[in-house]
C-alpha cells in the first residue's frame, strides 16, 4: 500500500482519521494493480476495499485479516483473487452499480462479491437474471447428484417393507439405475408400440371379422395381443402406484393420468360388453365400446416417459407460450381480416362458395397455413387477389414465431445435456474426494499413533476437506464437496 504523507507503517500514533480523504490505496489483485483514494471507498464503508483505508492503525493481525499479504516497502496490499471480477466489482465506487463481463461465470462472481462484501443490490437487473439461471442450474444438478445418492445410499433404520417398496420403484422408474430396469424400460417401449399397431391394424376391413350378427369386429388374434397389451399396461401402472413415495402427487401427475386413459377404456368396454346389454339396447353399448376404444389413441402419450425428446419437446413448448400466443395472434387476426373481404368481394358472382364469414373462416384458415384444400375457391378476380395476400401474410405470419420457438427447444435441450453430465462429473469427483479423503485419514492415524508413541499423548485426527466457495450447498449441510462446477472463469 502507498499512503500519501510522511506516515510510517505502521504508526499507531497516527491520527488516522484526518486524512482518510487524502488516503491513497495500492492494491494488487491477481497481479493487478489498482489505485483508490480514500474518499471514493468510504462511500460504502462495510465493504473490504474501505476497511484498507483504516487497517494500517491496527498491525498487522488487522492487515492480514482482511488482505493475503502485504509489502511494507511498496506499501501494496496484495490479493489472490479474480482480477477479471474485481475490475467489475470496484464500479460501485464510481457509478453506483455493477455490470458482469461477459464470460465470467454468475456464481463465482457472486462470490467475489460476498469477499469483497459488496451487496448483491449493485448488481444491474441484466445480470441478476444471468445470477438466477445458474442458481437454477447449479439446483438442478444438487437434486439429480441428491437422487442418485438417495439410490445408491441404504438407510438401515428402515423396515423390509420399505427397502422392497425402494428397490420396486427404482426397478420401474428409473432405467439408468441396473441393467434389469433398463430391460424393463425397453420392454415397456415395445408393447407402447404394438398396442398402437395393434389399434391401427384392426381397423383394416380384410383383417376384421363378422360376429353373429354380421357386425365387423377385430381379429380375435389382435383381440389377445391387446389383452396381453393391457395386462402389462395394468401391472406396470399397479407397481409404479405401490411403490411411489408420494401417492397423491403420482395419482395427479399428467403422465399418469394420461397412463390410466390408456388402461381405462379397455376395462370400460368389456364391462359394458357383457353387463351393458341388460342394461341398455345393444346399439348404444356398441357405440359406447366404439367411442371408448377411440381412447386408445392416448396410449401413444406414454411414449413421452420413455423418450428424452419427447419430453424436452414439451418443455420447449410451456417456456415458448409468448410466442405460441403470438402465433395465433397473427392467425386469428387475419383469419377473420380476409374471410370478411373474401366474402364481401365473391358476393358478386352469381355461383360464389363463400356463403357467409364464418363458413369463410375455413377457407381462410386452409389458405393462410397454406394447406389450400380447394373445396373452397375464390372466382372474382379481387377474391384471387386477396387470396394470394392472405397467403403471403399467413407464410409470414407463420415464420416469424417460428425462430424463437426453435431456440427454445435447442437451449433446452443442450442445457439437458450439460446438466447430466455436469451431474456425473459431480458424482466422479464425490468419489475421488472420498478416496482421497480415506487415504489421507490412514495417514493421519498412523501419524498420530506414532506421536503418541513418541509422546505419550493421542490426539484424535479428523479428516479436514479442504474445500473453497465453489461447492454445492444443497447437496449436504455437514460435507461439503468440491467441485469444479463453479470453478470457471
């Protein structure tokens, strides 16, 4: 540190506090060098920049508790920090609020924040949004890395029951867990889809069959398979049910529900098969088995929980209702923009199709998606006109949501990605940190067992991890696990 005047380090007779304005800061951070003046730190006194201006009256135990080290002769307090962060960080005391670099990693420079005690409040709104994703991030790979040790870990305080109903729902829901499940997912996959084949062959007319009344039916064969079908369908779901921890939460969760309307129906009609008859004219049991068997469709949605696509689809779709929104926005206002011209200007020709605006809307709605069915035309020739405007306008109109919707659906998916094998680093490193944590506990042990041979005295050893700022505080409250997460720079 460089102080102006005539002042000697450290004079405790120093009055300190006449010329704290006057006061001139050397600091070195990371090989950095960086002057301040009093006046501009002591706007924000709680922060470790302004403990500097007054640590000099207090020795060296003040210096060293707030710098890492500290040269009398080129009075220059010293600093092993980021110096890319600190170069945004000492904004604060010239404009009053902070701007991240672009490439610093949110977390760590949050963290160089708290060391050099500034408020998070400085930070501008555009990087606390960066600041909430990576937060984000960071949580959802301590609850995946939390999953997979809530897994792997055995809690023997709990009852058979228990374990078996653990071990059960691990075996069906997650196949990454034994090779077993992973048959099981891929045997569930299978019968997805020839359930579905299934649904699709029996309405062909040359597979069908005639019962005794000379009504079309499906092939008793294709009747067994998908029997066989529901069966595992039932079993699987029956399992999933016993087994979850969370009983309520699994009854209303969208995948399971969309799991019991592909079981649902099968039991519906063959109730009303063989108890609907006494009850109701045969007619309309039909019709009630042929509309329940209409329902099977849903059964194609269980393909989701077995498909990483699938689901990052969906996702995509719920954080990209803005421009869905906008999409059908631009839709409807042109959908009823050129129905009502193409009506009003095919009105003069005497064998005109728009008969009135909302029968319009399906001409317009074919012609802006550009599908253009042609069972309904324009003859006059302002119709053609506006007819190829509204097209022009629906490509248009199409295309502009398009882009974001896509990135979306791309971020999303790559960031997946990131997060699984950010969590499998995560799980190498827990590993290594433990095997290097044994083996230092076994050298610690026989060092001590040697000192107290020597001595006397044991002195019991406890494994210190040596660990920074950069872990992640969810996974545990009593180990606290480096990792290279946040290491980034």
């Amino acid at each position: 540190i460089k102080m102006v005047g005539d002042s000697k380090f450290p004079d405790m007779h120093t009055d300190g506090q006449e010329n704290n304005e006057e006061t001139e800061i050397v600091v070195n951070v990371g090989g950095v060098r960086q002057v301040f003046y009093g006046d501009n730190l002591n706007q924000y006194p709680e922060t470790r920049l302004a403990e500097l201006v007054n640590c000099l009256s207090g020795g060296y135990d003040s210096i060293f508790s707030i710098c890492d080290d500290y040269d009398p002769g080129k009075k220059e307090f010293y600093f092993d920090r980021d110096p890319d962060a600190f170069k945004c960080i000492i904004d604060v005391y010239y404009f009053g609020e902070i701007h991240m670099k672009k490439g610093i990693c949110p977390i760590c420079f949050k963290n160089e924040m708290e060391f050099w005690k500034v408020d998070l409040k400085f930070l501008d709104d555009c990087c606390k949004t960066h600041l909430s994703e990576k937060k984000e991030e960071l949580e959802e790979i301590a609850r995946r890395v939390q999953l997979i040790l809530d897994d792997l870990g055995v809690d023997a305080s709990e009852n058979r029951w228990k374990r078996c109903q653990k071990y059960i729902w691990k075996f069906m829901e997650k196949p990454e867990s034994s090779y077993p499940a992973r048959v099981i997912a891929v045997l569930s996959f299978l019968f997805i889809l020839i359930s579905s084949i299934v649904m699709c062959v029996g309405t062909i007319p040359d597979l069908q069959v005639l019962d005794s009344e000379g009504n079309r039916m499906e092939h008793p064969t294709l009747d067994s398979i998908e029997t066989v079908c529901i069966g595992w369908f039932t079993m699987e779901y029956v399992l999933r049910l016993i087994s979850s921890p969370n009983k309520l939460y699994f009854a209303l969760s969208f995948m399971n529900i969309v799991d019991v309307l592909a079981i649902l129906p099968f039991y519906v009609s063959l109730i009303l098969t063989h108890l609907g008859a006494k009850l109701m004219e045969l007619s309309n049991v039909q019709q009630a088995v042929q509309a329940l068997r209409i329902m099977r469709i849903a059964r194609i949605f269980k393909l989701a929980r077995h498909s990483s696509g699938l689901q990052t689809l969906t996702y995509a779709l719920k954080r990209s209702f803005k421009e869905l929104g906008l999409l059908l926005m631009y839709l409807a206002v042109g959908i009823f923009v050129f129905s009502a011209l193409g009506y009003t200007m095919e009105q003069s020709h005497p064998e005109t199709l728009f008969k009135s605006i909302p029968q319009s809307f399906w001409w317009a709605i074919i012609t802006m998606t550009t599908v253009g069915y042609g069972d309904i035309y324009p003859k006059t020739t302002l119709g053609k006109l506006n007819a190829a405007i509204s097209f022009l306008c629906g490509v248009i109109a199409i295309a502009l949501p398009i882009h974001p919707i896509i990135n979306n659906f791309v971020r999303y998916y790559n960031k997946q990605r990131v997060l699984e094998t950010a969590a499998k680093h995560e799980l190498e490193l827990m590993e290594l940190n433990s095997a290097e944590g044994k083996a230092a506990n076994s050298r610690s042990e026989t060092e001590d067992f040697v000192r107290e041979g020597k001595e006397g005295s044991f002195c019991s050893s406890r494994l210190k991890v040596s660990h920074s700022d950069t872990f992640i505080h969810l996974l545990s409250e009593e180990k606290h696990y480096r990792t290279r997460l946040q290491s980034c720079k």
